[in-house]
C-alpha cells in the first residue's frame, strides 16, 4: 500500500531543455514531447533509445548535501521527478507522464567517458547509477507538477 501511495504522490518538478550536448540544460514552462523523437529542440532528441533523460530530486539532494550547488537541470536531465525511485524500474516498464505522454524506460544510468564537473567538485555523480532514459512512445505535454503514473508492462 505504501509503494501505491509513494506513485500517488509522483510528480514532475521540473523540465528542462538545452540546444547543445554536454551542457546544463535550462528549465522551461513546459515542454513538447514528439513521439520516436523526444523533446522538441533539446540536443538530445532523436531516433535513438536515450530520448529524454529522467533523475530524480532526491537525487540530486544527496549532491547538495555534499556542499554543492546544484538544482534541476544541471545533470542536463530533461524531466525532474519527485517521489519516485525511477531507477528501481526495470528496463521496459512504461511510464505516464502527465496526461498525454506515454514513454517506455530504455537504459538505467549511462557510462560517464569523462568524469563530469560535479564528479570533480564532489568525489560523486548520481547520473550513472539513477539517471533513466526512455523513448517517447505517445505525444503530448509535460509540465511541472504533472503527475506520473507506473503503468503494467
């Protein structure tokens, strides 16, 4: 019951964009999310199975608590979550996001070539270990305080 209540409380914080790769992305009202493509004018959307990057706040509060200042975006996720161990999902699962955007999880973390600037400054990078990629498999818009529904495989 309580990981029922936990997915009823999941919500979108932020969304983000960026026109080039390897930079932080900058928050935006809402975003538009094409389906096989992604976020419309984000650098990394395309026809490719990292669409749209997700990670979580809590995430992004342990880097905090090691004296940085980070804030959504600045991991150049696409979509802040809030109240939702995304990662804990397996690859495969389908997510809503919203009212409109159906998206199917692709890959759990991703190999970092280059150690990031966070990684430097801190000893440590949550993106690896708990960022998620997924493809969009149905259009619509994202907002900020949109909810997010787990669907059934």
């Amino acid at each position: 019951m309580e990981e029922f209540d936990q997915l009823k409380k999941s919500r979108v914080v932020a969304v983000s964009i960026s026109l080039k790769k390897g930079v932080k992305k900058t928050n935006i009202r809402s975003g538009k999310f094409i389906e096989n493509h992604g976020l419309e004018n984000d650098a990394h959307a395309g026809d490719w199975h990292r669409q749209v990057s997700l990670l979580a706040k809590e995430s992004i509060a342990r880097i905090r608590e090691k004296g940085l200042d980070v804030n959504p975006g600045d991991f150049a996720e696409n979509i802040t979550t809030e109240g939702i161990r995304i990662w804990n999902f397996p690859v495969g699962t389908r997510i809503k996001l919203g009212k409109e955007v159906l998206a199917e999880i692709t890959q759990i973390g991703k190999e970092c070539h280059n150690r990031c600037a966070i990684y430097h400054q801190v000893g440590d990078c949550v993106m690896p270990r708990e960022g998620i990629f997924v493809r969009i498999l149905k259009r619509g818009e994202v907002k900020p305080g949109d909810l997010i529904q787990v669907l059934e495989k």
